[in-house]
C-alpha cells in the first residue's frame, strides 16, 4: 500500500524554507516547487504516521519509533 505523509517549510523558519516534505514508501523526500527537484533524504523509515517541521529538525512520528532528522546537517539526530 502506498502511503503519503507531507509538510511544507516555511520561508524564514530556518532550513528547507518553501520546500514540500514527503514521506512515500518508506523514503523521505524534499521537493522543491521552484526548481521541481525532489531529493532523496532519508530511507527505510517504517509506518510514518505524522511529519512535522521547526526550524531545521523534521520530526517523524511512526509507529514504533519518532525519527528526527536534522536538515542543516542532512542526518539523524
């Protein structure tokens, strides 16, 4: 089964401002709507139910795990 999950950065609230974050089968993407580049983040990330953004950290709710991932640094935190 393929299941989205999406967050928009917003300009002006540190890394990734304007860029779409998408959680599909299992791999986190940024899109960026100017460019229309889509870059792979982070992979293997089992039954994401939520995503959500501050600042620089994308916070990722699954069912057995939160996953953080630090945008300025591109890795897990």
């Amino acid at each position: 089964m393929i299941q989205k999950i999406s967050c928009l950065g917003i300009i002006g609230d540190g890394c990734g401002g304007g860029r779409e974050f998408i959680v599909e089968d299992e791999v986190l993407y940024a899109y960026d709507p100017y460019t229309k580049e889509t870059i792979t983040l982070l992979e293997n990330i089992k039954s994401a139910k939520k995503i959500s953004k501050y600042r620089c950290v994308l916070t990722i709710e699954c069912d057995q795990e939160v996953i953080q991932f630090d945008l300025s640094e591109l890795k897990k935190v």
